[in-house]
C-alpha cells in the first residue's frame, strides 16, 4: 500500500527530517511526501532540506515562510534577526531550489484529505477552486488567508490580532472546518506551533515546533498514525 507521508513544518531543519524519515522507514517507491509548508527559514539548513526534498520529489504546498524565501530573492527583505532568508538566496544553489519549491500549490486535495499550510476560509465553498494556480510571487488575499489564519469567524472574517487570543465570534479556524456538514475529509496542516500537535475530529494540526526546540512531526493517513523525533536544539526564538 502506497502512503502519504504529511511533515509539519520543517523551516530548515534537516538533520531531524532525515531521521524522521529513517523513523518512517520511508521508501520512495512506496511513499510520497507532502510537507505542508513552511519548509525553509529560521532553521540551519534551508538548502539541505530543498536538495534532499527535490531530489525525493516531494510535492506538499507552500507556506508563509516560503513566500518570505521568495520575496527575498525577489529583493524585498524585511529586517528580522531570526530569519535566514538572506543566506539561502545568496547560496549558488539558492535560487535555483525556490524557483523549485514555487511549484508546489497552496492546497492538495484527495478523497479523503486535504491539505493546506495554514487553514481554508469557512467563506470558500470550493477551497481547491479558490487556491488553485495562484501565483505564489505575487499572493492575493486568499493566498494569504491560507498561509496565515489562526483564528477567523464563521464568515471567514480575521482579528486584529492572533495573541492574546480574541474571544468570540473569533475561534481556531478549523472549528468551522468540522462545522461543515458537506465535508468529510481530514484537513491536515501546520503554521500553529503555539497551538501545537491537533488531533480532532477531520483535523490533523502538525506544526509542533520543531525550528523552537519542539518535533518533527509526520502523519500518516494510511495507518492514522503519527510518528515524532524530537529537535536537536532551539534553533530560535518565538
């Protein structure tokens, strides 16, 4: 049996994705990777995970600090101290690799799950429609609702502010998700690591912070099982 092999979020941290791989025993004649975002920043090896992930053929989708990746090769650099965006677009190998990774989309959909980096608006009837060939060097509104959202209303409507967490009508996005009588897929996803692993009903959360000094996190909708390996190290800091 073929399985899907969902990563949370990596943000260049390779050593611990090759040992999750090797925890997973994953064989790329019967596995396929699908990290949901954020594979690169903050972390100490941006270029080693884009190598070993291209040359695995991974597919997953793209997140908010992959956008960030792109703007930078794109000359638009923001000033933060945790980011390491700066070093991989210098690399010789930098730009060649995120023109790679930009291929990937915003969402990835089958029978039985979808999978987006940070969550889908209650407001899109067909979240697949919506996010599909949207062009990740130039993100509109819904790109950034997918790569971002936390928490929203029951119109898809966002808070000023995810922290200190707003109170009603604003709740965790997916609430709304499993509020959907029409859906029967696993939404699986990542970019919370405050929020940490989820494990509710059509919900897989699996940003468990590994960049911060958390895990790696891999799940597995085959088996329904989930397979962690713990980070070497805080590579930085919330």
């Amino acid at each position: 049996m073929r399985r899907r092999i969902f990563i949370g979020d990596i943000q260049g941290c390779l050593g611990e994705l090759e040992e999750l791989l090797e925890t997973l025993r994953y064989d790329p004649s019967q596995d396929e990777l699908h990290p949901v975002g954020d594979w690169v920043n903050r972390g100490p090896d941006s270029i080693g995970v884009l190598r070993l992930m291209r040359d695995l053929k991974a597919g997953g989708v793209l997140g908010n600090h992959d956008l960030h990746a792109f703007a930078a090769l794109q000359g638009h650099i923001r000033n933060d101290s945790r980011d390491t965006v700066k070093a991989l677009v210098r690399d010789p190998e930098g730009p060649a690799l995120l023109r790679w990774l930009a291929q990937r989309p915003f969402i990835r959909s089958w029978p039985d799950v979808v999978c987006v980096h940070a969550g889908i608006s209650p407001a899109w009837k067909d979240p697949v429609q919506t996010l599909a060939h949207k062009n990740p060097w130039n993100p509109d509104k819904d790109v950034q609702f997918a790569i971002r959202v936390r928490f929203c209303d029951a119109k898809g409507r966002l808070p000023g502010s995810d922290w200190p967490e707003p109170r009603d009508p604003y709740f965790p996005w997916d609430t709304h998700w499993r509020a959907r009588p029409e859906e029967s897929r696993t939404v699986v996803f990542g970019h919370w690591a405050r929020r940490g692993l989820v494990q509710a009903e059509r919900t897989r959360g699996l940003d468990t912070g590994c960049v911060w000094g958390g895990q790696l996190t891999a799940w597995i909708p085959e088996e329904d099982r989930l397979v962690q390996v713990q980070a070497r190290k805080a590579y930085s800091r919330f």
